[in-house]
C-alpha cells in the first residue's frame, strides 16, 4: 500500500483537454475480479457464505476443548489435522473477504457495495466467533508439550513457524469471552469508524474556479508547474478539510481511545507495542530508526527542500509548493503502455522471474488503474489468499511517479505470488518486510531510468523526483508515526479538540520539513486526510523501515558479483516463516545494528549530493 505519492485524476475534469489527456493515457486496465466470483449474487458466492458458516460451526464442535489431547496424537486426530482444516477455513473466508472488499474499493459511494461490504464483513465476523477458541486454547497447550508435537507429528511440524509464532501473542490474550466481546463489538466501534472515514473522504469535494473536485485531482494539483494553481488547491483542501474537522476528529478521538481501551486490557506498556508486536519487530529497532530519521533530518529534507526553494526562485516556500516539478521537469503524460513496458524491463534486467510475475497482472486483468467517482484513493496490492491471486489498484494519470507507484504496487504483487506457497497461515509477511519488495522494485525501475538519461536537465529533475519520494517514504512517515505518539499519548489524558491535533501535526511537520518551507495557515487541517492513521495505527513506520532497508539491500546487489538474485527470491518466498534477522543474515544486514539505518540513510544522502554537484557544474 503506497501512501506518499500524489496522484491526479483527470479524467474527472471537463472538456477538451481532459478527453485529450485520457487519450495519451491509451486504455487503462480494469481488475476482473470474477477470478474471485462471477458477482455477489452468483450461486458460487452465496454457496460459499453458507458452507463457510457450516464449516466455521463444525470446525468448532470438532475440536474446541480437545487440542490439548491433540497435541499428543498424529494423523488425523492431531494438531496438525486441525491445522490443515483451519487453513483451508481460513482460505475460504479470506476470498470472500476480498471479493466483498475489492468490490467495495472499487467504488465506495455506491450503497449495493457499502452493503455488500458491510453484510459480508458482519457474516465472517460471526463465523469467526466459532473459531477464536482455536488460537487461545492452542495458546494454553503447555510448551513442552507443544514442542514434542511438532517433532513427532510432521504436519504439526509444517506449520512450526506459525505456532512459535502465535506463542508470541499468548501474553497479551485475554480470556475466551473477552476475546469474543471484543472481536464481535469491533463491527460497531473500530471497523465503523474505518468506513465512516472511507466513505466520508469518498464523497468529499474540493471547489477550486467553481467546478468542485474530488481528493486524487486536488492533490494532483499541488504537482502543477503553476504556483497560482498549487495555491488554490492547498487553500481548498484546507477549506473542506476545515469544514469536517468535527467528523475526524470524532472519528481519531474514538479510535484512539479504542486502542487504547484494547491496549490497557490487554497489558501492552506502550501506545505501538501491539504494531511492534504484529510486525515482529522489537521496539528498541524501531526507536532506533526513529531516532536515526529525526537526527538526519538536518541533512535530508532541510537541506534539499533549501536547495528546491532556491530552483524554484524562492527565499522559502510554501507548503504547497513541497511537491512543485522543477523547471526542467517533463509536462508530456506517460501512456499506461510505456509505463507496463518501463517496469516489466526493469524488473526483467534484475530476473527474469520476477518479470514473468508482473506481466501476468497485465495480462490476466489483475490491475485496476482509472480513476472513476468513487473509486478508492491512492494505491494497494491486496493478496487476497493463496488459492487466488492478488490484485492491484492504482490511479493512473500519467505522471512520472505514477510509473513508480506501478513499480511498487507491482512490487508488493510479486512478493504476494511468491509467498503465496507458504499457504494461507504462513503467507503473511509482517509489516516491516512487506515494503522491501515494493520499494526494490520502484529502486530497480528509478535506476535503469536514470541510468538511459544523459541529459543534465533530465537527471536533475529524476534525481530530485527520486529524492522527493524517498523523503516522502522516510522522513514523512517518521514525522506520521511521530505524531501518532502525540496523539495517542495525549489522548490517554481526555478528548482532543480539533486545534489540539492541529497543533501536534504542526510541531513534527515544522521539525521535519525544516526552515525552507513555511508553514501557513490551513496547512493544520492536513492530517485529516491520511488513512493509516485510521486503518492502521503506527503501521507508517513501515516504509521507513522499507525504504532504508531497500537502499541497503540494494547497496549489497551492486556490489554482489553473483547470487544475489537467488538469495533475494527466497527472501520473498519465506513469506511470514522467518524473523527479519534471520531473511537478512545471507545479506549480511543486521537491523538490530544502530548503524543499519545510517547507512541506509546515506543512500539518499548520497543522491542529494548528486544533485548538488549538477547544480554546481
């Protein structure tokens, strides 16, 4: 999921440039998600939420209250029996979770798929109050006893990674009907309040010269060369965002002290310990990255947006004016035939393999890419479930970073096939690896761009579009995650008024933006609009994590004489059966080492000392 690039949407605009601009763009792909179901009223998909209701009941009635006896059987009344029953289960309800999910993204102000989505999810939420036992009372097979299973029960010992893991969670579980009253109350407070904020955001619209716009086109404003127009853009995102404060900071003073409720019962000390947890990361890493970010901030955005304000002729700039094109920036649109044609070579220079994976989400209409009313903002990769495929929906206008969001989606896509073979439990990769893929892949396709461009101008404007976004990717989620902090510690202390959480967004963005760019007026409504910070708190450290990661990891292939690729594919396939130090070990990378993150760091260090040594000649 790509949450840093901005994105237009022009087919939404009127006359005679727009249809000019959707006929650069060639024909734009849409998913065909009957790979999934042939329709929500279809006989497979009605007969699927039946049998998965039967199966979720009789998966209950076979082995609740039995799996400690299990755990000293094999074959087909042991634990690695109920393992196989339950993913197959598992399987099952993640497709029609998907479909119903994809539907809904697909076009989220229309009320057949808010309901679809909303009576879907409320089935699987019931269906799963029949298999929460499982997880707990696993959780209370004693350890020595769980670890004799898995050596003598093969099947059980498959799912090895799986087990030690969920032992993992085994502090923080709570007895089995507060488990329960907790999963079946999040229809009503968590997952409400998600959809509140989706189809708020979906029907929102921006007023700029009278014709009113949706979010993607208004943000897409704010890459225009004309400051005039980046000004009015900011100013009416501001405008509507100032209009809605009362529903979103409803909507973050509920979620924040849901997770806190949820936190406090379950025992966690600090306010990011379960994301840490859910990532399998330590928090002394992630403190560590953080505190590495924020110490380079001086030398990464500071200096560069001082150095942009200078090309752009200005003492400051404006905080509009953070994502403006250089001068020497293309305005020529790309066709989406030219983007498929870039990233597919690139991922093809570094394997073969890799590229033969993406070419089937253009091939087998695994892509989403118009922007339509309605359609979700931004930019994801949903894996659906192993017995599928994943898809990708991204809003394609034509821009360069357009092309790298298509490389990074695309990226999280071949990672999704690849561990796909690890099966429905083991197939998840947690959050901080799920980036690596994603961001190689914009990597790969940003080099091999750069390196067919020997035009100073043309190397200039990649280089700083390059910079841009892994700033975007680093600096900017460090200052997100850090204003989660704020906000969730602060909320333990009572309500948060909208100027409260305007003032706490203010003091990390004028931290990590830096002098060069002024902060004015309009600019403290801007957090309303992120969706992490709903769907997924703390979860924005993650492309940090990636993004350094990805530049290390990279720095080891240009200096790998061979085999870097095969080691690079097992990593991917591991899917969520290794610890990230053991997937980094063959690489030689360790993230618990304070000076990991330096050096990935210097990476983009390093390119902005490219850029200002072209400045220079």
């Amino acid at each position: 999921m790509r949450l840093t690039s901005l994105r237009s949407a022009l087919n939404f605009s009127a006359g005679p440039a727009a249809g000019a601009a959707d006929a650069a763009l060639g024909d734009l792909p849409s998913w065909k998600l009957s790979d999934l179901y042939p329709s929500a009223t279809s006989t497979a998909f009605v007969t699927d939420i039946e049998k998965a209701g039967k199966m979720a009941v009789t998966f209950e009635e076979k082995w609740k209250g039995k799996l400690a006896e299990a755990a000293t059987k094999t074959g087909g009344a042991g634990i690695g029996a109920a393992l196989k029953e339950f993913e197959a289960l598992d399987d099952l309800l993640g497709r029609l979770g998907s479909f119903a999910g994809l539907t809904y993204f697909s076009n989220t102000t229309d009320p057949a798929n808010g309901k679809l989505y909303g009576d879907v999810q409320s089935r699987l939420t019931e269906y799963a109050s029949h298999l929460l036992f499982f997880s707990l009372e696993l959780n209370r097979v004693d350890d020595a006893a769980m670890d004799a299973c898995m050596a003598n029960d093969p099947v059980a010992g498959h799912y090895r990674p799986w087990l030690v893991d969920l032992r993992k969670d085994k502090p923080y579980q709570l007895d089995d009907k507060l488990e329960q009253l907790f999963l079946e109350k999040s229809m009503t407070s968590a997952a409400a309040f998600n959809r509140l904020f989706d189809e708020t955001m979906a029907e929102l619209r921006f007023e700029i010269d009278g014709e009113k716009l949706p979010l993607e086109v208004t943000l897409n404003l704010l890459q225009e060369k004309d400051p005039a127009l980046r000004q009015k853009a900011a100013m009416a995102l501001a405008a509507t965002f100032k209009a809605n404060l009362r529903i979103f900071t409803l909507i973050t003073n509920t979620l924040a002290k849901d997770k806190d409720i949820a936190d406090r019962w379950r025992g966690f000390e600090d306010i990011a310990d379960s994301r840490h947890l859910a990532n399998r990361v330590e928090r002394e890493v992630v403190d560590a990255l953080a505190a590495a970010v924020r110490d380079a901030y001086p030398r990464l955005s500071h200096r560069y947006y001082k150095m942009k304000a200078k090309w752009l002729g200005m003492e400051q700039m404006n905080f509009w004016d953070r994502n403006a094109p250089l001068p020497e920036t293309s305005n020529a649109l790309i066709p989406w035939s030219e983007a498929k044609e870039t990233v597919l070579s690139a991922y093809g220079n570094f394997a073969p393999e890799m590229a033969d994976i993406a070419k089937r989400f253009f091939d087998e209409e695994w892509i989403d890419a118009p922007v339509r009313p309605g359609k979700a903002p931004g930019a994801f990769a949903h894996p659906t479930v192993p017995s599928a495929h994943p898809y990708v929906l991204v809003n394609y206008l034509g821009k360069p970073r357009d092309v790298m969001t298509l490389a990074h989606e695309l990226g999280h896509g071949v990672h999704q096939v690849l561990a796909g073979g690890q099966g429905a439990l083991m197939c998840q990769t947690p959050l901080t690896l799920a980036e690596t893929a994603s961001v190689f892949g914009e990597m790969l396709t940003f080099r091999a761009l750069l390196d067919k461009t020997t035009d100073k101008r043309e190397r200039k404007a990649m280089l700083a579009q390059k910079v841009e976004d892994m700033i975007n990717t680093v600096v900017r989620q460090i200052a997100f995650y850090e204003f989660e902090r704020k906000v969730h510690t602060a909320r333990k202390a009572g309500e948060l008024t909208a100027d409260d959480i305007g003032e706490l967004w203010l003091s990390v963005q004028s931290e990590s933006l830096g002098p060069a760019i002024k902060i004015s007026e309009g600019y403290e409504t801007y957090w309303t609009y992120i969706p992490h910070f709903i769907h997924s708190p703390f979860y924005v450290y993650a492309y940090a994590f990636g993004d350094c990661l990805v530049n290390s990891l990279y720095a080891v292939y240009q200096n790998a004489e061979q085999g870097f690729q095969a080691k690079y594919f097992e990593l991917l396939k591991a899917g969520g059966t290794k610890h990230h130090s053991e997937l980094l070990k063959p690489f030689g990378l360790d993230a618990s080492d304070p000076s990991f993150w330096s050096k990935g760091l210097s990476m983009i260090e390093g390119l902005i000392d490219e850029l200002e040594a072209l400045d220079k000649d």
